[in-house]
C-alpha cells in the first residue's frame, strides 16, 4: 500500500507536494487544547515521511520487503501553528551501512532523521525514526 493510500495518513490530512515532502495543514482536527498542531499529529507526519523516503531512497526493494517502526526519538522544539513540511535524511554511512547488512543477512535497521518546519522555516520537530527491514 502507498503511503498516501493509508487509511490513518488521510485522516489526519497528510498531503504530498510535487517535489514529493509530505506537509500537514493546522485544520482544527489536528490542533490540541491550547491551539497548535498535536504531537501525535506531528508524528505521524513525521513517521510517514521516515518510510516513504525508505521508499524512495531503495526502489529496487519496492514490494521485495516488509520494513516495520521499530523505534523513534522525537523533540519538539517549537509550537506548530502554521503549515508543516517533513524533511528526511539518513546520517553519514547510515546508507552504506544499510546495505551492507541487508544484503548480508537479509534484514537490517536504518535510522531515518527528519525535521518538520513551519511556514517560516522553524524546526517545530525532529526525530529519529529506526526502521527494521526484512526480505519477504
């Protein structure tokens, strides 16, 4: 299923642009007790960032895996009140290192960094999301 296709990731109102970052508007369905963008809300745009640029970055893989959320670490830094955009990125050789190990065993984890920004460009989160990743 495409990522865009889950069931939760409407819901919450994620929607990808062209250059293909994912982006969450601040809809009152998404908004907490004192008027900005959720936590959860900002996770889960986080989290769905972190698996479609997986998607992404190893198509040779599409439908050849089952990559499962095995861990996260998240800051929020600053209240999210306008539109949010997710960025991700892996670290250093985390992709070398990856494949490596992938083609080796035929599992492997790789940590997925993204930052979401607000309309002015603020960091209002940024998280690791650990990814395993097994052959079907």
């Amino acid at each position: 299923m495409e990522a865009m296709e889950i069931p939760f990731v409407k819901q919450v109102g994620i929607e990808k642009n062209a250059e293909g970052y994912l982006k969450l508007e601040p809809l009152a369905h998404v908004k907490n007790h004192i008027n900005t963008i959720h936590a959860s809300a900002q996770f889960t745009l986080a989290e769905t960032q972190s698996g479609l640029y997986l998607r992404e970055l190893f198509p040779n893989y599409k439908g050849k895996i089952i990559p499962l959320l095995r861990s996260s670490s998240v800051k929020f830094k600053a209240p999210a009140t306008s539109s949010l955009w997710a960025k991700a990125s892996l670290a250093g050789e985390e992709q070398k290192k990856f494949l490596t190990q992938f083609e080796k065993k035929g599992r492997a984890i790789v940590t997925v960094d993204v930052e979401l920004r607000d309309e002015e460009n603020i960091v209002t989160m940024s998280g690791e999301f650990s990814w395993f990743v097994q052959r079907v």
